[in-house]
C-alpha cells in the first residue's frame, strides 16, 4: 500500500531524496510538506500553529529562488518511480487542468501569458490491479503566450511537433520512460484530447500500452464503413452496468461552460469489441502515413432514460479483447480515468491551491509543486476510504480510530477489532457535520478535511487522557 498514514514519514518518503543542493533545504522540505499533508488547506502561517521558527523557515524557503520547483517535483516523481516499478500492472493516466491564481499575480502575468493561470499536465499513476492510486510520474506547467502572438491553425502542418502544444501527450511518456527501467507494466489511459493519430502512431511505434477514448469517426482501411459504424455491427459480448454520479448544476462563468444538472444513475450497456487498421489523415505526419493497427471497444447505452444522453466510449486500445473478460479489463481501465479528475480538484479545492495569496509566480510555483505530491495523499485517503473491505488502521494508527470511535459512536463501547475504512471516512466527515442531504454519499474534500482538523484537536486530549490514567492502549 502506497498510502502512510503517518504525516512525517510519508513527507521524508515523499521529499527527502530531492536534490536541492543543501541538506538543511531538503529538510525544511519535508517538515513543509508534512505540516500541509496534516492541514492541507491551511495558510502558511497557520500550519506552523505558532512556531515563529517554522513559520520564519516556510517563508524562507518559499521565497528562496535558489530552490527550484523542478527540482522538488523531479525527486517526487522519481520517488513514484521507485513504487510503480514494482507493481504488476501500472496504470499512467494522463489529463490536462487549468490552475488559476489570485488577481494580484495575474497582474505581473498579462504582458507573459496566460491570464486564466498555468496550464497542468498531469500523469497520475494507478496500480491497475486494486485502483489504489500511488503517486504523480509527471507533471508539466506551462503559460500560454497572449491570443494575438500565438501561432494561428493555419500554422500547425508547419510547426515542428514539439512546438506544438499537443506534444504534451509524448513529452509525458518521454519524461515516464527515462524514470522507469522498464515500461512493459504501464498502460497509457487517456480521454478524447488525446485522439491525436501521431500520437497514436507514436504509442504503437515505441511499443506502449495504452487505452485512448477516441474522439474522431476515423476511416478505416477494411471497410467503407465508419470506424463507429464498423465497430457497432460487431456482435455483442455482454452486458456492462456504468455507474453514473450525480452532478449539480453548473452556471456559466468566465472559467466555466454552463452546463445542466444530473442525477445519479445506474447505465445499462453493451459492450462490442473488434480489430481495425486506422487509415492515416491528410494531416498525419510522413512518417505516419501508414495505417496502424488498434483493437477497438464500443460501450453504449442501448435505451438512454428519456430525455438524457446514452453512454458511450469508443475506446482504442493494445491490450487483448478475445474474450469478454479482457474487454471489460480495458473498460475497467478505462473507468479509472476519473481519478485524476479527482486527483486535480483535490489539488485546487482540497488544497485550496487557488485561493492562495503569494507574491511572486516563482514562490506561488514552489508551493504548486509541494501541494501537488500532497493532492495525492488526500486522493489516496478517500479512495481507500471509500473500501468496505480495507480495515481503518491502514489510513489510522489504533488510538486515532479509537478516539474516532468514542466520539463519534457514544453508545457503544469500543471494539476489539478495528472498523472498517468506509466507517472512518463517514465518521471523519460527520465531525465536521457532514450530512448525506444530497444522497450521493461523498464528501467533499473540505469538510473532509474539516472533519480530520476536528479529530486531531480531540485527540490530543485523548492521548493526554491515557496518559494520566496510565490506560493500556
């Protein structure tokens, strides 16, 4: 299990083998990251909970322009490395986020980029076996240069593909490869954006893994029929039950498009598998010119509720589909995909990352970097949370579920086993006064860690309890 639930020992796993020139860096590094993982949401100043000393030594080393912020994710992601490794089946699910900062930054941005923030690229790697997610592999920021400098759509077949910004697809796998000793247990998962045919082309060339949400109705060479169409007239496998979460309401915003509410549901699906030989584009490159050779599973929703739109995935893949066994196993690797949009709103929300006052985009960088390996932590919680099976003292050492327990569960006396870890996530969250009104039965990262502040101040008069009682714990 990738997940510790002790702070600092996951900070010094995390973080102490970043290269920054100076041990004593290193080290108010990790105690950063430890009193964050412990506080994610809190200030600066207030996770110093009054230590003038560590407070003085978080700001100087925020503020240190000798400590670069890639040096301190290189040494987490080669950390991750280490981890992937030695898994069976890994998967490196890549996504892109958009990350926005406070107005007075944006101030010092709009003659450089971007107004709307930096541009994240993402690679959050997932064991492919338990869904337990382990660590970031890689990471990418970027400022987007002002509308009218940027090179117009009639520039793309000219431009050299890592002037574009769609390279950020290979860039990642070329920056996952140099880590990893081998990449024979990692499996590429991606959505629609990344429906590029170099893209494709180069994954199938290198040899990769991958499972790609296709976007295009591409040709395909050995029929005259669509590659949506050619794939719906294959015979169906079986059936797949999709869970679909509820979703509230969203306004349009300067950030956001507007779109309706939804509830959650349970989808009916089918699921068609086949091979197929892509035709090349007009705007594949020379040396794509060639068809290439994918496997292809078709998802959808026969019988849509009325009123709302069916499911359905198109999904380009090398792993195997002769059997429905393994066309699920693409499905469930493919299902997976949401965990880095959980990881990035983890990251901005329950990080609070954008709401952050600093004064400089260098020290604001600094911070993005240490709160991204502590985005994961949180991310790690929740999923391991949310397991009926997982016992609690793999996210709680014995006398915080015990505190926990006593608290929360008033008319029962303490347990000889220790609960479960979906019991401690509700527990957690119902400190915080948390309260299912919506049905979904998730919590949000704030009152989550809301809950988690709570529990720590109670138990600190728990511990001091046992300790004047002399209680056997």
């Amino acid at each position: 299990m990738a997940y510790k639930s002790d702070a600092r020992c996951w900070a010094e796993q995390t973080f102490g083998s970043c290269n920054l020139e100076d041990p004593r860096r290193v080290k108010r590094l990790v105690d950063i990251a430890s009193r964050l993982s412990i506080d994610p949401t809190g200030s600066l100043t207030g996770i110093c909970r009054g230590d003038n000393a560590a407070k003085e030594g978080t700001y100087k080393f925020v503020e240190n322009n000798a400590v670069r912020p890639e040096k301190i994710s290189g040494g987490v992601h080669e950390q991750t490395a280490k981890i992937v490794a030695k898994r069976e089946i890994c998967l490196a699910i890549q996504d892109t986020t958009t990350v926005d900062v406070s107005e007075s930054l944006k101030e010092g941005w709009k003659e450089q980029g971007s107004p709307a923030g930096y541009q994240v690229h993402s690679t959050l790697a997932v064991d492919g076996k338990t869904m337990e997610p382990l660590g970031l592999l890689d990471q990418s920021r970027w400022l987007r240069a002002p509308k009218g400098s940027r090179p117009g759509k009639k520039t793309r077949g000219t431009r050299a593909p890592k002037e574009k910004e769609s390279y950020k697809w290979t860039a990642a796998l070329e920056a996952i490869e140099k880590r990893l000793p081998s990449m024979a247990n990692i499996i590429t998962v991606c959505d629609r954006e990344a429906d590029i045919y170099d893209f494709l082309c180069t994954l199938n060339a290198r040899k990769y893994r991958y499972v790609v949400r296709a976007s295009h109705d591409r040709k395909i060479e050995e029929s005259t029929a669509s590659l949506v169409k050619h794939v719906s007239g294959a015979a169906v496998l079986g059936e797949h039950v999709v869970s679909i979460g509820q979703r509230g309401r969203q306004h349009i915003t300067k950030k956001q498009q507007a779109r309706k509410a939804r509830q959650a549901r349970e989808a009916k699906t089918e699921v068609r598998a086949t091979s197929v030989l892509l035709s090349a584009p007009s705007t594949a490159k020379k040396e794509n010119a060639a068809p290439i050779s994918v496997n292809v599973v078709l998802v959808q929703e026969p019988n849509p509720p009325a009123g709302i739109e069916g499911i359905r995935w198109l999904l380009l893949t090398t792993e195997p589909i002769d059997s429905l066994e393994q066309v699920l196993t693409v499905v469930g690797y493919y299902s997976a995909r949401w965990l880095i949009e959980e990881y990035h709103k983890a990251w901005k929300t329950g990080c609070r990352l954008e709401q952050r006052r600093l004064q400089t985009h260098e020290n604001f960088e600094r911070v993005m970097v240490i709160t991204a390996a502590v985005a994961v932590r949180i991310l790690q919680l929740r999923t391991i949370s949310q397991s009926e099976e997982t016992n609690c003292e793999a996210i709680l050492k014995k006398n915080e579920w015990q505190c926990l327990y006593a608290i929360t569960e008033t008319e029962r006396p303490l347990p000889e086993q220790p609960p479960s870890a979906e019991w401690a996530y509700y527990a957690v969250a119902k400190l915080a006064g948390w309260f299912d009104s919506k049905g979904t039965g998730r919590v949000g990262w704030q009152t989550l860690w809301k809950g988690w502040e709570r529990l720590q101040l109670q138990l600190a008069g728990w511990n001091a309890a046992l300790q004047m009682n002399r209680i056997d714990r």
